[in-house]
C-alpha cells in the first residue's frame, strides 16, 4: 500500500510517498481502506527538525492521526461496527500512519451523514483535541472561552464544542476570518498588539478560561485569564512552563503520568457524531490535496494561515 512518510528532518520536500506493508488490524481495532485523512499540523514541526531534543522521530516517520474510510477489517472483541461500514476515527498517537490506503483505528465512530469524506477524514483528531482541552479546562454553560487562533483546524472545532456546552466563545483570527467565526457562534477579535484591551473590551467581567491553538502570546493570554492555571495551550510553545501554563498532548490510557500528557478524549467523538447529524458541528476544509502532494499540503500547513483542516484524498 503507499503510505506519507520522511526519513530524515527537513523542508516539506523531505516528506514522500512509499510503497510499505499494510497493517492488519488486532484485538479492538478496525481496519479501513481510506478515502480522506488529516493533515496534522504538529507533525510539521516534528518533520522539521525545531522538535528533535523533545519528539526526536524515529525514522522512517509515517504521518497522520486521523482518518475517514470503509472498515475492511475487524479485531477480535469488537463489537457494534462491521465490514462495509463508514467510519471515521483516529490511531495510535505513538505509530501514527493514518495518511496510507490502510489504516489501524483505535478510537472511531460512524461518519455522519451530513459531513463530506473530505470533512470526515480531518474531523477526529480535531474533535480529540478540542474535547481533551475543554475537558480540561471543564468549560460548561455559561462560561466565557477565548480561544486564541479559532480559524484553524482545531480552533473552528473548538469553538462549535464550547458553544454546544453552552459557552459564550471569543475567538481571535485575522480579519478575513471573522464571518466564519461568527457562523460558527463566536465574537471574533484581531490577535496581535492589544489583544488584552480588545477582550477586557469584549468581556469587561473577564473570562473563565483560555484555548490557545496559536503560540506566541501566553503573557497576554495569561494576563486576560487573570490565573496561569485557567490557560491550556497546544502549541509547540515551550515557554509554556516558565509562564504556569499546561501544553496538553494527548496518551493512551495508562500513559498520562510522563510529561505533560492528558488522557485521549475519545468520547468526544460519539458528542460529535450527534452534534453533526443536528447541524450543530461542521469542519471546514481548507484545502484538499492528492495523497501524493502529502509535501505540498505540508508546505501550506507551516504557513499557519490555513482556515480549518487540510486533507489528503486516496
């Protein structure tokens, strides 16, 4: 089967298609033959080499979290989905390799009627992620959120989540953005200098936690959520310690103890399924590449200008 992978660190050059064994899948996985799989933005940075003294990559580096498809396959004591189903879900975090004609899910759930395969294939790791901070920072109904870079791939999800659990959302995107926020049900608002006047402007009472999927602002997210503790991020920003704040990755079960690592939210997957079928979860889409121009859709993803999910199609 042909498989996205790199052997080395470097530009989006670096990344290729090879020709590799499928995998099969084992005791409570399924198998699927893909049609749509997700760009995960993190393994940029990974493939660039800024993450080697933290994630150094073993090499050959098959990439992709999340992916939409046919299941082929079914492991022992699995139950509730069968061959032939549709279905869209994510792997393994530590093997990755959802950016092939077969891939090994470990979380899924039955792709939405409403939803594309293009929308399918990048919604699951976006749903995780989304789930895993919201959780955290245990956003409910009457919460003010700001969510900071609300117009990517993780942030647009975000968003539509903390509004179906009754959240009042402010999102930060460039300005060509801001109708998308408002149809997602966010109050948009610029990034950059006097971010913190803008929001205290917006919400003089203040907010109640802080969603940062951008980087490069912690001081003044900190200073707007008044307590480091009520500020989650997801950026590869390593100053995050230094300033009290969590950088939430996400681990199996029983792997949450090193580092940094939250448990995997996967349920959230199943929450995204029904907000989907009543209208109330879409993803946007970006950009759709051939999964032979795997390099090419990694070379717009490092331009951290991508609105939503960028996508390969097999």
């Amino acid at each position: 089967m042909r498989a996205v992978q790199f052997t080395e660190y470097g530009p989006p050059s670096v990344v290729h298609v090879a020709e590799v064994a499928a995998p099969h899948a084992g005791p409570g996985e399924i198998r699927v033959a893909t049609r749509v799989s997700g760009l995960s933005p993190g393994e940029t940075t990974i493939r660039s080499g800024a993450l080697r003294d933290v994630v150094p990559a073993t090499f050959p580096y098959r990439t992709g979290f999340d992916a939409a498809g046919v299941v082929d396959e079914v492991g022992d004591g699995v139950t509730g989905v069968g061959v032939g189903d549709e279905v869209f879900g994510t792997t393994r975090p530590a093997e990755r390799g959802a950016n092939a004609d077969f891939v090994v899910l470990t979380a899924w759930a039955p792709k939405p009627a409403a939803w594309s395969w293009e929308e399918a294939g990048g919604a699951a790791g976006a749903v995780e992620t989304a789930t895993r901070v919201l959780d955290r920072l245990v956003v409910g109904a009457g919460h003010t959120l700001l969510v900071q870079g609300a117009a990517g791939g993780v942030g647009t999800v975000a968003v539509q989540l903390a509004v179906a659990r009754g959240a009042r959302v402010i999102g930060t995107a460039s300005e060509r953005n801001h109708d998308l926020l408002r149809s997602l049900g966010a109050e948009p608002t610029t990034y950059g200098t006097g971010l913190v006047e803008r929001v205290r402007a917006l919400a003089p009472s203040g907010v109640d936690a802080v969603f940062d999927c951008a980087g490069g602002a912690l001081p003044d997210l900190v200073a707007i959520a008044g307590d480091a503790a009520r500020v989650v991020t997801i950026a590869p920003d390593f100053t995050a310690a230094a300033h009290g704040v969590h950088l939430s990755h996400g681990a199996p079960a029983g792997e949450t103890a090193a580092g940094s690592a939250d448990p995997l939210a996967v349920h959230g997957l199943a929450i995204a399924v029904t907000l989907a079928e009543n209208g109330g979860l879409r993803v946007p889409v970006e950009a759709v590449f051939p999964l032979t121009e795997a390099a090419a859709a990694h070379e717009l993803s490092e331009t951290r200008h991508a609105r939503g999910k960028i996508v390969l199609a097999h």
